[in-house]
C-alpha cells in the first residue's frame, strides 16, 4: 500500500528516528519531513537514509502558514505525524514565547492547513500528533498518569504541548479531522541534543565537566528508549483509532541521581577510569522552578489494545546510547557550537562548565 506521509520535526531527536524506521519499514511510502532546522535540528542524523527514493526533505518553519498550503497543495499528503517543537523544559523557562509560537500557534497552524487540504474527504486520513506525559503534571510517591489523567501542566513547555494537545482534540470534535494524540514518557538514545540530562551527562563525563543535578536529585522520570518510542508511533499510527490518546511508557522508573550514578559507573567502565572517578563530578546546583517532582505513566492502554511493550532493556539501551556518543564525538563537537555555549553559560553559569 502506498501512502504520502508529512513527518513534521524529522531532524531532531525522536522525528529523526521514526522518519528513519518508515523509511526503512515502508519503502513504497514517499515521506515529507518538514523541518525548520532550528538549532535541535540536524539532517546529519539522516544521513544514512536521505538517498531513499521517495524520501523528501523540505526545510520550512510551520509558522509559515504560506509555505505549509504550498506543500499540501504539492505533496497532497495523506496523513501528517507531527513532532516538530521546542522541547526543552529550561528554555521553555528562559523563553517561553518561543514555546508558545511553535507549539502553540505552529500547530494550529498545521491544523488549519491539513483541515483545508483535506476539505472534509476524510476517509484515510489522519493527523497524529506527539506529546508528552509533561501535560499532566507532576505525581506524588505513588500513582501513574493514564489516558484520563486531568491535564495540570507547570512549566511553559508543558503549558504550551497541553495547549497544542487540547487544540488537536477541538478540531477532532468540531471538524471531524481524524486525530489521534500520543503522550510519551522521556525518551533516551543516540541523536538526543546534549542539552538533556543523559547526553548532557554523558558530554560531561567525556569531558570531566560537573554533573549538575537540580535540587535533592530525588526527582522521578520514566525512561524509554527512543527506537520503543519510534515503533510505538509506526503502531498507532497503522492501528490506533482516530479519536484516541495513548499513553506510552517504559515501566522504568529512575530517580535522577541513582540513574546518574549508574550512568556514571558504566562510562567509568568504558572510559577505562578508576571506579569512582566520574562520581566526584556530581554538582549539586540550584533547582529547576517548578520543577515536577514525579512522571510515571501507565502505558497498559497501548500494551492491551495494540499488544505494544518496550523492546529494550535499560541496561542495554543505556549501554548503546553511551556507546553512540563515545562513536560520535564529532557529532557531538558540532552540535555544541558558538550558540549552545550562549545557552550554557546563561542556564548553568559559569564556574569552568
Ligand atoms: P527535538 O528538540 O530534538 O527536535 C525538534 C525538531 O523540531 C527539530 O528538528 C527542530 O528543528 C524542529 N522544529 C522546531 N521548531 C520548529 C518549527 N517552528 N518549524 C519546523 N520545525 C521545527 O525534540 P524531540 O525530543 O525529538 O521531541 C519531538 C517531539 O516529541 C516533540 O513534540 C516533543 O514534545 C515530543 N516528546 C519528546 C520527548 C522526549 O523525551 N524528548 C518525550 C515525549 C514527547
Ligand atoms: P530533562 O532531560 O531536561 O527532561 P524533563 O525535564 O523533560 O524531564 O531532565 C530530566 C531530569 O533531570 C529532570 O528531573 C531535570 C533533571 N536535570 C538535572 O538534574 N540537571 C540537568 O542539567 C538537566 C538538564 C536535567
């Protein structure tokens, strides 16, 4: 079966990897990935695929509602899985207006383009937009999010994808556009920018740089690994029902500093460092505001329904994410430019960091 797909954010971190399983999985499908190469975008993550015969790249900013109609107009897509965004939690606070364009008004920009281009033929058709579990805010010691977990979300990032979430439900309610919305854990893996805590850990620990752990370091995520989250979306994305949410999730829960301290044995192991060493860069600095203490998410929905779990265990995706940024160190000099440095020094000062 053949099908024209938008992927939206397809040279970040997640886009890149889903942009490359359809790719790899579908190759009768032709795949747009629109991207505006914003500084977590890098089409360097795609090398390997950007030869395949029907995938297209086309950089474009989705505030750009000209340019979106121009590309349903050419490409008369059938359905648009849509990742695109600013996603970290510390700009959100340093700027939180960027949160509100691009994932705001960005995605309602989509919206309304998808909505036009389809004018109201929408058998085969779907919108599929990715978020987070950020938007239901934070949990005490116990409890997981589900699908029907009121939305409570605390930092402008959150805000900002509870908003985008909340206008893909209302064009499902009152167009009839076929939605269908994801809310995901925190993904770990190769390709992740270095500004979130794993590669950002990992970077430092290579570098002997501090470790700068927000706070107690008693805060709670649960992790998945980015190709489980790759093949949760291939799975919704072919057999979820228009109209749902679902919940994904890697039944993995790590307070920050015992991950940290994992995360820091393993590089002492590959590094070929006197056990212990890595440890000693562990900084504890001022907190995050609003930082939410706990995410756990039962992802039970998907797993029943779709017959989902993650593929990968901690131990060995930790294993060749680390094994990633060891191979990679060019990469990682790359994406660390002149810019990210101005972020670094206004997010965590100076202090030789
Ligand atoms: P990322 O920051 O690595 O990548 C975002 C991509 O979007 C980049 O390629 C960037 O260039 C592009 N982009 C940003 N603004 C744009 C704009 N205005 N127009 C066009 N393209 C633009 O993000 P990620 O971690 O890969 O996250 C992807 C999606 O998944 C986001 O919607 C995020 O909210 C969601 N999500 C992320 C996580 C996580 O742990 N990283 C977990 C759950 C959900
Ligand atoms: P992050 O990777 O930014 O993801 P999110 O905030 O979206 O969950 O952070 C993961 C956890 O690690 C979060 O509790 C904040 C914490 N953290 C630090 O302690 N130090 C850091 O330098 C960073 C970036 C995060």
């Amino acid at each position: 079966m053949s099908k024209t797909i938008i992927i939206t954010g397809g040279a970040g971190f997640i886009g890149s990897h889903v942009v490359r399983l359809f790719v790899n999985k579908y190759p009768g499908y032709r795949i747009i990935n629109l991207d505006a190469l914003t500084y977590a975008g890098n089409l360097e993550n795609l090398r390997d695929i950007e030869q395949a015969p029907y995938y297209v790249f086309v950089k474009v900013n989705i505030l750009d509602i000209k340019e979106l109609k121009n590309i349903f107009e050419r490409y008369h897509p059938d359905a648009v899985i849509h990742l695109a965004a600013e996603s970290h939690v510390d700009r959100s606070i340093l700027s939180p207006m960027d949160f509100v364009y691009t994932n705001v008004i960005g995605t309602v920009n989509l919206l309304n383009a998808t909505k036009d281009a389809w004018a109201g033929s929408f058998k085969d058709k779907l919108f599929y937009h990715i978020s987070t579990d950020e938007v239901y805010g934070s949990l005490g010691e116990k409890g997981f999010f589900t699908e029907t977990t009121a939305y409570a979300p605390n930092s402008p990032y959150s805000a900002s994808k509870a908003s985008s979430d909340h206008f893909v439900r209302a064009y499902g309610e009152t167009f009839n556009l076929p939605v269908i919305v994801s809310n995901c854990s925190n993904n770990y893996g190769p390709n992740q920018f270095p500004e979130k805590l794993i590669p950002l850990f990992i970077n430092n620990i290579v570098n002997e740089k501090p470790l700068p752990v927000y706070g107690d370091g008693l805060y709670t995520r649960d992790w998945l690994y980015v190709k489980d989250h790759a093949r949760a979306i291939d799975l919704i994305f072919h057999e979820g029902k228009a109209g749902e949410t679902y919940n994904i999730g890697g039944f993995n829960e790590w307070k920050n500093i015992d991950l940290i301290k994992l995360l820091c044995r393993l590089m002492d192991k590959k590094l070929k460092r006197t056990p212990g060493s890595s440890e000693q860069l562990i900084t504890y600095v001022k907190d995050r505001p609003g930082h939410d203490r706990r995410y756990a998410i039962d992802a039970s929905k998907i797993n029943r329904e779709l017959g989902w779990k993650p593929s990968v265990t901690f131990e060995q995706g930790l294993s060749e994410t680390i094994d990633w940024y060891l191979e990679n160190t060019e990469w990682l000099k790359r994406v660390t430019n002149g810019e990210y440095l101005k972020y670094y020094e206004e997010q965590y000062g100076g202090g030789g960091r």
